[in-house]
C-alpha cells in the first residue's frame, strides 16, 4: 500500500538574516513540516538554515541541497535534479517539506528550480518573505520609492553598459550581488551623477552588519551586499 | 518632572494583508507598544489595522491618521505634521509607538512622511515586511526575477509613453497602483507583445483575493491591485 495522501512542498521565505524577521506563517509551517530542506555552499554552510537554526527539532529530517554559490550563468540542472527527486520521494510518501529560502523565495532565489521541477506533481505552496532590498531600506533609514517613483532592480553582475543604461533613467534602484563588481557600479553610478545618493549594506540585520556610502564600500564586497540609490537622496527627497 | 526617556517610533511592516505575514519581530513590538498608530481611509477604516486586529489589546492607545486615499500627487501635509504631533507628543512623554505600515514601510508607503516628520528628534526603529509584490508572486505561482533580471518597479499612474518607455526594456515589471489605468497599462503591454505574459491579483493573501490574466481583469480595479508581467512568461522561462 502507497499512502493516499501527497505531501505540500512549502516554499518558506525566512528574511534576510535576523530570526526574528521569519513571518508568522513561515514559522508555523517550518514547525509543522516532517521534512526541512535548504540550498547549502558546497562547504555544507547554509544561511537560510542558520536563520532558522532554533526552529529546527532533532525529530525533523533535513535535506541539504549543495548549490555553487559563485555567480554561474547557469543554475547546476544536475544539482536541482537531484534535489528535485530527493523532495519529490518525500512529498511521494505523503511528508511534508518545507524549503527555507533566504529572503523571498521568488525574488532571485534557487528555489524556483526546485519549483519548476515539482510543482505540476505535487501541492506547492510559497510563502513570501521580507527581501534583503526592503531591509536595506530598513536599515539605512532610506525610503526606497514614494508616489510616482520608479524602482529599478539590477543585479551588478550585468555588463556596464547595461548597467547604465538601466540605471540612467530610474529614479531609485537596488544593486544586487555586488560582489566583485563595486569598481564597476561606482564607475557608472559616477558617470550618472548618482554615486553621493547610493549607500552600501552587507549583511543586513544581522549583528555583521556593516552601512557605509557606497564610496567608501570595499572593493571587493560580500556577494549578498547591495547598493541603494535614490535620484534625489531618498524617496522623501 | 518630565520624562527624561524619549519613546521610540517603530514603523512596523504588516505585510500584504494575511494576518500571519507579520514578522514574529513586528508582532513582538506591537505588543511593547502602549501606543499603536496607522493609516485610515476618512471614513475611518484602516487596512494596516485591520490586518493585525487580533494582536490590538483594549489597554493600548490608538491614533488613527486619516489620510486621503486617492491617487493625490502630493500627500496631504498637513495631515502628516498634524500625526507627527500627535505621535511625537507620545515619544516626547516616554511611550513607544508603533506605526503599523501595510506591506513595508519604506515601499511607497505613508509611514515615511512621518518618519521624515520625527526621526531627527526621536529614535526611530523600521521593520521591514512582506511587500504586496512578492506575495502576489507568491499566489500566482510566478518567479519575478532570476539571475541576470532587471526588475521594474512602476506606479500605473505615470503616463502613457513613460510606462512604456520604463517598460520596453525590463526583464520583468511590477504594476503598481492600478485602479482606474488598467485599459492604459494593457494598451501598453500589448504595443509591447508582453499582455499575453501579463497576470493580475487583486487583495492578494486575503480571502477575498482574485488572480487572473491582465487581459480578463477589471477596467476599473482597486487601488491596491498589481500586475505582474515577465519577458520570458515567468523568471523560470
């Protein structure tokens, strides 16, 4: 006999660092799930798991999912098929599992590969999460949009010409995965006239936190760091 | 005697409208609050409160702002100076105050007008939530940004060729504000062979929520919705 009953793959966004920023629903369903899985760095580190860690019960199985962490163009298919089948047997056996995602799970994370594998099998639900962007904000004291602004949100890893071509006519934007690209940003946001407005974060509520303006911010900059920069100093402006 | 603790201000992020999208650290700090402050349309009704009605005890103070709804271009000032007053006078007697902010406070909401108002003056703590814009990915089942995305962030109330001109180019968009401008914002999309990837929530994560295709939407939707669109149909295309 196979059980009747599939599992519910829960996609949980579990903010951008500090614990306590977990939404109410996402701490529900982590506690209520058999299963916990999480994307790891191949040393087996997990970010999202270390949100979590004082959610997580001996009793609750865990899947670590060992995702290269650099900048790949390309998501590791192999990678998302393993994990992929290795959830999907569970949701098979009617267990539950809950995916911790960093921040949103649908806002530049790896969960949607795993998504895009299961979802036409299995119940799916995702809970959304509060983004590293609106914490920055948070944290900088800076209001990102108001009224009519436009907010543009560009990954720094895209050729320079590209970067400035998205950032010339916005009036606020996000810059993600700063990395090694800070030269790079500060280089076109100085060509637009905007380098005084951006400041810089990394690791964002978590007692690592560093804020700086963007001119002061090292070369080369964790790959979760971000800039924010508003055409008239802040949203408020 | 007076006071020599001032209060502090916490604009606390609520979320999308699903009472269990506040984070644990917002419900937390609601409940320090002897003061708890928040929008309300002028008939009294607030969104922002009625997300968290249950976690509101009798003993806790309450301010409603009552701010004009509507599209205005400029926000009503002198309501804010009359609730920065208002609030300031709690911070300046020692009482901490929560400002409840629907989705996240620094992300086109009214928290910054008071916030601009007192945090030269007052201490000032911002807790970022759960925005509309994920949740409604979220609901959909749609990814809005993957690896190398832009993702565009626009008011429905800007301008005809200003819309199309922010997006023309982008990745994937998130539609604010729609209300009256849903016939606009198709005729864009269509110009830009993107309405058929185009996807519509209204009141996204409360019981009342309504998903459909853009194109099968309302002409006349509430403020509050959002349209979500995607070059590639979704980021995991």
């Amino acid at each position: 006999m196979t059980s009747q009953r599939l599992g519910c793959l829960f996609g949980l966004g579990v903010g951008p660092g500090d614990p306590e920023l977990i939404t109410v629903k996402a701490a529900r369903l982590l506690a209520a799930c058999p299963v916990v899985a999480y994307p790891a760095a191949e040393g087996g580190d997990s970010f999202a798991r270390r949100i979590v860690a004082d959610l997580i019960r001996p009793d609750q199985r865990e899947i670590a999912i060992a995702v290269p962490m650099d900048v790949a163009r390309d998501p590791a298919q192999e990678v998302y098929d393993a994990a992929a089948r290795q959830i999907g047997s569970e949701l098979q056996a009617g267990n539950d599992v809950a995916l911790l995602c960093q921040g949103d799970p649908f806002f530049y994370g790896s969960f949607m590969y795993v998504f895009g594998r299961l979802a036409e099998h299995f119940p799916v639900e995702v809970v959304p999460g509060v983004s590293s962007m609106m914490a920055c904000a948070a944290r900088l004291g800076m209001p990102l949009a108001a009224r009519e602004d436009v907010l543009t949100v560009v990954p720094a890893t895209l050729p320079e010409a590209a970067l400035e071509a998205r950032l010339a006519t916005t009036d606020a934007a996000a810059i993600y995965k700063l990395g090694r690209h800070v030269q790079k940003v500060r280089a076109v946001l100085r060509r637009l006239d905007l380098l005084d407005h951006a400041r810089y974060v990394e690791r964002a509520t978590l007692a690592e936190e560093r804020r700086m303006p963007l001119t002061d911010a090292p070369d080369i900059a964790p790959y979760f760091a971000l800039a924010l920069v508003h055409r008239r100093g802040s949203a408020l402006g």
